[in-house]
C-alpha cells in the first residue's frame, strides 16, 4: 500500500494529511467528505480550541477550487461545527487541514453526542 502522507507544521503541532485529496476529482473528494466527521486543522488561530484542531461536520459542498494566491486547494460550504456546540456555518477549509475522515458510524454516533 502506497503511503500518500506528508509532514507539515501548523501552529507548531507537527501532523500528517493525506495529499490523495490534492488528486481527487471534485465529485469523488465530495462523496468522501459529505456528511462525514473531519478532524481539520485550522491554518489561524480558534477562537473555539486553543489547539487549532477542530472537529466539523462538513454538510454541504459549494464549491471546490485551488486559492490563486497561494495555490492551495479548498472546499467553501456549509460546516456544523462539533466544538461550538453543534452550530452551522459557512466555511472555507483547506483540503491540506483534513487530517482524517470519519465513517458512517463513528459520523452517526459524532452526531449525537453533539445534541446532548
């Protein structure tokens, strides 16, 4: 199995994503994220988590496309977010700040817990 993983540093917590998603075909990097649980690090500071590593519900995907001025490949879209309590925002992510992906299960079980 072929390792797709890089190093990088962000807020000085080194980490590892999987630069597969860079190679995604719009549709197929949707179908993995949608309605799915991401761990995702933030690029700036959180005003939630101290730490910057944030867990979201990505709902719905608006647009895909690569940053002009930094190349970087993002998702704009409607996010729920787990550590502020469940709410719904409209968000821009970096695709290189998705660390890991939740299935179905851990997703369904992510959501509940956030109600209570």
């Amino acid at each position: 199995m072929k390792n797709n993983t890089t190093n990088t540093t962000n807020k000085n917590i080194s980490r590892k994503f999987d630069s597969s998603f860079y190679c995604l075909p719009e549709e197929e990097l949707r179908r993995k994220v949608t309605n799915r649980v991401v761990t995702y690090y933030n690029e700036n500071p959180s005003s939630v988590k101290k730490d910057g590593v944030r867990n979201l519900v990505i709902k719905k995907i608006d647009r895909i496309g690569f940053a002009e001025s930094s190349g970087y490949r993002y998702i704009q879209g409607e996010v729920q977010d787990l550590d502020d309590g469940g709410a719904v925002k409209f968000r821009t992510l970096h695709v290189a700040g998705i660390t890991k992906v939740k299935g179905k299960i851990s997703t369904a079980i992510n959501l509940a817990k956030s109600v209570f």
